[in-house]
C-alpha cells in the first residue's frame, strides 16, 4: 500500500499537511483548523482497515479529508469502499476537493450529515475510525459496537491528548465484554477495539 501510493493521492495529502502544520503554526482558532491526524497515525488505520474483516468501513469526521486518503489506500488494496460522514458544509466542500483531486471518488463515499443518525441503522461494520468532536464518542462508540462483525475493529483518536474529555468512553471501552480494547500511544493516541 505505501509503496505505490498514487501521486495524485500522495500530492493531496502533502498540500493537506502543509496546510495543517501552517494552521498550527499561525494560530489559526482550533474550531477553524484541518484537525488532521498525523502521518504515523494515517498509516496505522490504514494498515488495521487493510486487515478488518469484510463489513462496511466507516469513518466519522471527515474534515478535509486526509485520513480518509490514507483509508482509500486500505479500499484500494482490498478492492472495498469508504463511507466518510462530516456534518460541517464547509469542511464536506473541502473534503469533495480532496477527493476529486486525489481522484479516489470511486473509494470513497462522502455523507454530508450527523452520523449519529445513520451509525445504528448501518449493520455488519468491519472497520470504522472515529475523529469527529468528542463531545459525540460515546454515543458513535454505542451505535457502533452492536453491528462490529466478530473481529471487527474501531479506532477512535485522540485519546491520549483528549483522556480528560473521553475517559468515560474509554473506560466502558476497556471494561466492555464484547470488545478487546487498548489505547495505542501512536500521534495523538489511538483507543483500538476488536469485536469478540
């Protein structure tokens, strides 16, 4: 997969991280930030959705993108499609930019609405990466447990920089019978379960 990523995709993705890491840089309000995942962490789900079982593959926060292109490569290798939901218009735009110049459209499907309610309708998931607002983690975490097929995997960020504000999702996901959980200290922290 990170051999013969496509020029077209790996082009996107550098203009995606020099535009984050200036957003940093600038004091850009964080609310108006890409909010990206980082490089090492892009190919970590990339790797884990390569391997999820067969089942729909989720993403929930889709920003302008970027980690779904590092999830088209997974779709790519595994001949499988995304579905990414974002519910902020202006964000949704920059995501339909992303995709059509990295010319993945066919990869991945962009939904422009709260995926808290489409996630409890949407059976046999095999693979979903969770980065939207963590004020909704446990509600997506609860929505999405119940239709992980055996073996499944969700992989939700920021939980080592945010512990404060998710660890009572991460609790019920570590004390959680029907997944093995761990958080993985990769970017900014990576809480990763599989369905029993």
């Amino acid at each position: 997969m990170f051999h013969d990523i496509p020029e077209s995709v790996q082009d996107r993705m550098d203009v995606l991280e020099r535009a984050d890491t200036a957003d940093r840089a600038d004091g850009t309000p964080r609310t108006e930030r890409l909010r990206q995942v980082p490089p090492e962490t892009g190919r970590f789900i990339s790797i884990l959705a390569a391997n999820a079982p067969a089942g729909a593959m989720l993403e929930v926060g889709t920003s302008a993108g970027y980690s779904a292109l590092w999830l088209s490569l997974a779709c790519r290798a595994t001949g499988r499609t995304l579905t990414t939901f974002e519910i902020l218009p202006e964000k949704a735009d920059l995501a339909r930019d992303t995709f059509r110049t990295a010319g993945v459209e066919h990869l991945v499907e962009l939904v422009e609405e709260d995926a808290l309610e489409r996630l409890a309708d949407i059976g046999d998931v095999g693979f979903c990466f969770l980065d939207a607002e963590k004020e909704v983690y446990a509600g997506c975490y609860e929505a999405v447990v119940p239709n992980l097929v055996r073996g499944g995997l969700l992989v939700a960020d920021n939980a080592i920089n945010h512990r404060e504000t998710l660890q009572p999702m991460i609790d019920r996901a570590l004390d959680d019978p029907r997944v093995d959980s761990l958080v993985v200290p990769i970017g900014k922290g990576e809480l990763l379960c599989r369905k029993l």
